[in-house]
C-alpha cells in the first residue's frame, strides 16, 4: 500500500490545479480530479507540499495543515474509512474489534462525542488512536447548556434566540460558560499536538436538535459565535473545522456561514448506496474546492457505487453498534475495507 499513499500525495498537483482545496470561491474544471489514485500523476513529496492550502484558521498548527493537506490529496483520489465509536457495549473498542475482525483492517477515521461530558474519556480515547497513527473526528450531542445526552439535543430549546447571541446578556453568558467546556477539553488535545476534525452542530439542518430549532439566521449567528471564540479566544489552532447537513434537509445554501467560517463539508444519509444526490447538493454549496466527507452513513457504499454515481466523498464514517454489525454485510464489509480505493488505518501517512 506504500505505493497507494505515495500516488496519493502525488496527486495534489492534479486536485489542486484542477479541483482545488481551497477556502476561496469559484469553480474550476474537475475532469482530471476526479481519476483514482491508481492513474494519478508521480511527483514528489515536497512538490506536493508547495501546493499546501490553507485552513480557514492562519494560525493552525503545523500538524493540523498536514492533516488538512492530505485530506485535500486525497479527495477525488480515495475515500479514508471512518467509525463511530461507543462506549456501552463492554468495550470501547466494539466496533473497532468487530470491523478487525471481519476484515483484517481498522478504520482510519475513529468518531468521538463529548456527549455526557465525558471530556476526560474521550480525550484519552483520542490521543490512544493518533498515538496508533490514526485520525480523529469529535461531535457533541448535548442540550442547550452544552450539557447532557442525545435525549437533551431534542427536547431542549434557546427560549430567546436574540438575547442568547448578543454579547453582554445573561443568557450569552450562560451559552459561553457551557459553549467553553468543550473549548477546555480540546485545548487539553491541542496541547498534545493532536489535531481534530471538529464536528460540532451537526445536522444542523434538520431541524430536531436544538442548535437548528432557532432558524438559519440564528444558527449562523451561533456557528460563528463558536469559530470565534474557539479560534480567537481559545487559540484552537488544532482544529479542523467541519460543517454536516443532514440528509433530508432543504435550503442548504440558507445555513451556511461562508468559507472563512469552514474548512470541510459534509452531509449524512442512513439510505443505502453511494447516496449521489445528496454529494451534488452539497457540492451546490461548497464548490468544487471544498472536500466533501459523507459524515455519517449506516451501510457502506462500495466503490463501484461511488464510481457509478460520480460521489466523491472524501471519507465515510459509519454510525456505532448495529449500523455497523447489522447494516453491513461482512463479505461486502471485508471487501469494501480491502478495496485499493479505500484507505484504512495502516495506510495512512506517519504523522509525527
């Protein structure tokens, strides 16, 4: 597989020159991005380095843009497997065992979530996956204090929108105090040197969590609020800023709060197959510069899937427990994570 991450990281002189990664509007020509990495062009490591985009942060670590770079390498290249994990069914590494032992092969991308606060736990979780060469991605389900459970993500709501987003109220100030945990927490990351694909408000379309229910207008407002003060205050310069629709939303365009605010996007769908529509509209959005992660999915498309429907998600990162065991066939789970396209934990680059 040396020879598939060497063609990987030679393929950014095509996906930048044609496709970009990039946090500037406009569109380019994707024709030769969107070959696999079996057909991409050799060049050297440190060429490809001197096409290195920056991340909407000018301040991220250099671990973070190395990240970020080859994620932009890889997009219209590969797809980098993902798992969420969780910590319920006798083992933190349940699903990570179960995929091991069906296919030989680990995910690449391990899914993390603050939720119940367990910032210690999932900090240690994180920094034992990077130490084995792996990447990580952290979502937070919690209610409107910025604490609790999935169960607190539907059934709390901001009651005043208006106050809660302007700096100097009460409720402002009880929106930072919670907002702020999660900021400590990752800062605890930053320190290691580890960088993360932050994914917070996700499903930020849909509608049933609270970070929706106020509108387009007041999640901007609310997105914005967060980039600020983890990127200016909190000196977050680990993280990876990721943006996930949902799969049944509408307006996309409407909840957007513009590049300078996102660094990849994404959208979910637990419908079967390569799930093409939905990449075209989140393309709509993005541009053909930004990549595109399939942020959550229960079965796996298989790369013929994703060939045949020009879906060229960056990563996929299948839902915990029985999205994973009973959703996935294990003949076409094994194949997917042995397939050249798909890039899987002992294929990724050495970070340190």
């Amino acid at each position: 597989m040396i020879e598939k991450i060497t063609a990987l990281v030679s393929a950014i002189l095509i996906a930048v020159s044609a496709a970009g990664c990039s946090n500037n509007s406009g569109t380019a020509d994707t024709s030769q991005a969107s070959q696999t990495s079996s057909g991409a062009a050799s060049v050297t490591a440190e060429a490809a380095a001197e096409k290195s985009v920056s991340l909407s942060n000018p301040n991220a670590t250099k671990e973070a843009q190395a990240l970020f770079d080859y994620i932009c390498e890889t997009y219209r290249n590969g797809i980098i497997s993902g798992q969420q994990e969780s910590t319920w069914m006798g083992s933190d590494q349940y699903e990570f065992d179960y995929i091991y032992e069906k296919t030989g092969k680990y995910p690449a991308i391990r899914g993390l979530d603050y939720m119940n606060d367990d910032f210690n736990g999932v900090n240690k979780r994180a920094a034992d996956w990077y130490e084995r060469g792996g990447i990580v991605t952290i979502c937070w389900h919690c209610g409107c204090d910025f604490g609790g459970s999935w169960d607190e993500c539907m059934k709390t709501e901001i009651s005043d929108w208006d106050a809660a987003l302007t700096e100097g109220t009460p409720e402002y100030e009880k929106l930072i105090k919670g907002m702020d945990k999660g900021a400590e927490a990752l800062s605890k990351l930053k320190d290691q040197n580890i960088p993360v694909l932050w994914r917070p408000f996700h499903e930020l379309d849909g509608g049933w969590f609270w970070w929706s229910k106020g509108g387009a207008e007041n999640f901007k407002k609310l997105w914005t609020i967060m980039y600020d003060r983890y990127t200016n205050y909190w000196k977050l310069d680990n993280l990876i800023w990721v943006f996930g629709y949902s799969g049944n939303g509408r307006d996309y365009d409407k909840w957007f709060p513009g590049n300078e605010y996102v660094d990849i996007i994404g959208a979910d769908s637990y419908t079967d197959g390569a799930n093409a529509d939905l990449y075209k509209k989140v393309v709509a959005v993005a541009g053909e510069e930004v990549p595109i992660c399939f942020h959550e999915c229960g079965r796996i498309p298989t790369s013929q899937q994703l060939k045949d429907g020009k879906a060229d998600w960056v990563w996929f990162m299948t839902w915990h427990t029985e999205h994973i065991t009973d959703h996935n066939d294990t003949a076409v789970l094994k194949e997917i994570y042995n397939d050249e396209y798909v890039i899987t934990l002992d294929e990724l680059p050495k970070w340190k």
